[in-house]
C-alpha cells in the first residue's frame, strides 16, 4: 500500500508558498499566485514524490508545458489533486498538527474537505492512502512504552523471585545449621549419657546402655536411668529394712475404672535404687 504521510502533505504545503506570490484581488484581500513550472519541476525531483507516482524518468522544465500523461505516466487529475491539496494547505498556512486532524476527520478549515476530497481521489485512482505519522509516531511509542514496562516487569518479578530464592536459602541454611547444632547437641548430651551410664553401672555397665538404647528394660538399671527412659511413673510404692535395704516399685500404665479405681499396666522393682525385676498387670 502506498501511502502519504502528515509530513509530506507539509512539504508539499511549503513547495507551493516557496514558489508562489501574493496579489491582492480585486475586492480586497490576497491570493497566491503559483508558478506553475517551478513548483512541478522541483517537486517530481523530490525521491519519495518519484516513488509514489513511479515517475522513474528525469523531465525537464519544458515538460510543463505540454505534459505528456502516457509519456510521464503522471495523469491530469492526479496533478490536479496535488495541486490542490499543496494550495489549500499552503493558502491557510496548515501546521502539522492541522494536517494530523485532517487524518482523524477532524475539521480543522474550511476547505478541508476540499483536501480530504482530493486525498480520496488520489486513494481511488492510484491507491495512496493519506496515513497519520504522529497517529503511527504514537503507536510506536506505545509499543515501546509497553515493552519497557513488561520488560521493567520481568526484570521485577525475577529480582522478587532471585530475593525469594535468597531469602528461602538463607532460611533453608539456617534451618541446617540449626539442625547440625540440635545434633552435635544430642550427640553430645548422649555421650555424656553413655559415660555416665557405663560408670555408674560397673561391670552391667555396657549391657546396661544397649537395654537404654534399645528402650528396654534390664536388671540392674538404675532407677534414675529407667525414668529417663520411661518417664515419670504413676505411682511409687517404698519401703526399707535394715535386712534387705531400700525396695521401691514404680508403677506405669494408669488406668481408671468407671467408678474412679486406679489400676496400672505394669510395675518394675528396685532393691536399692537397682532393677530387680517387672510384671505386667
């Protein structure tokens, strides 16, 4: 599709006052008086004016005078039309932003209809079409206002993502590092269990910390050691003599009755503060 632009209606608008001359007329007022010739001959010698009416021959100024439509390719009415758009936008000295209505059929004159008539013509027979530059300006702008701002957008969502991303392995790091610490802890705190428990428990001492590790009852576990390992009891029996020492009886397991009884799964013996023995209820 060929096409006109904004910017080249104003040239031609230019063109016509740089070859033209103000005469009074005879009721008062002015008008332009064109030489023809002038305007025409450098006018076919501007590149984007050759390339829209193909005129690819070099004329003269003598052309002018007997223009050849079969030879120059160039008919009447479309020098016409041209002339009269480049007169009307010259004669009421059209800014760009005049011409810019023009495009949107905005009224800017009286005769611009007179222009938009001609434009139409040129459309009909040659196939140009009078196009916006600030309308396509404008476009492109906001074609490159939208692609900044999803751009801007994409650079924001991935530094948020890259910040999450930190944040979540700093988090992850230090749920690690506060892993490792809890089991250097537990470690520790089992070592000194372990030693404590082989001291403590002399020669059993050894089979004593494997029963502990295990979760499981032996004979002469301490009963310190069998209440970290159990947990508080439900209830403690005790008695002493002089004969057979100290007998405790811790007991596990509490159950209650409908009518409020306590009763108890299991019961483990100490002679001494020593495992001696358990029985289940």
């Amino acid at each position: 599709m060929k096409t006109i632009d904004t910017e080249q209606l104003k040239e031609l608008g230019k063109l016509y006052l740089k070859h033209s001359k103000k005469k009074k007329k005879l009721f008062g007022g002015e008008k332009l008086k064109l030489n023809d010739n002038d305007f025409w001959f450098e006018l076919v010698s501007i590149d984007w004016f050759k390339e829209l009416f193909d005129l690819s021959i070099d004329v003269t100024i003598e052309d002018f005078e007997h223009w050849d439509e079969e030879k120059y390719g160039f008919s009447f009415n479309n020098k016409l039309a041209v002339g009269e758009i480049s007169k009307e936008i010259a004669k009421n000295n059209l800014t760009l932003e005049d011409i810019e209505d023009l495009a949107t059929n905005v009224q800017p004159f009286k005769s611009s209809s007179m222009i938009n008539y001609y434009l139409k013509e040129l459309q009909k027979t040659e196939g140009i079409k009078f196009v916006s530059i600030e309308k396509e300006k404008k476009a492109a702008r906001e074609k490159e206002k939208k692609a900044a701002r999803a751009e801007a957008e994409k650079e924001k969502t991935a530094k948020i993502i890259a910040a999450g991303a930190e944040v979540e392995k700093e988090k992850n790091a230090a749920r690690v590092a506060k892993a490792e610490k809890e089991r250097l802890k537990q470690e520790a705190a089992e070592a000194a269990l372990k030693e404590r428990i082989i001291k403590e428990g002399g020669e059993n001492g050894e089979e004593i910390w494997k029963s502990y590790k295990k979760k499981e009852l032996c004979y002469d576990m301490p009963i310190e050691f069998v209440r970290l390992m159990k947990g508080k009891e439900g209830q403690k029996k005790q008695s002493a003599s002089k004969s057979s020492g100290t007998k405790t009886q811790l007991f596990y397991g509490k159950k209650t009755s409908k009518r409020g009884s306590v009763s108890y799964t299991s019961r483990i013996d100490f002679e001494n503060g020593l495992c001696s023995g358990w029985t289940d209820l």
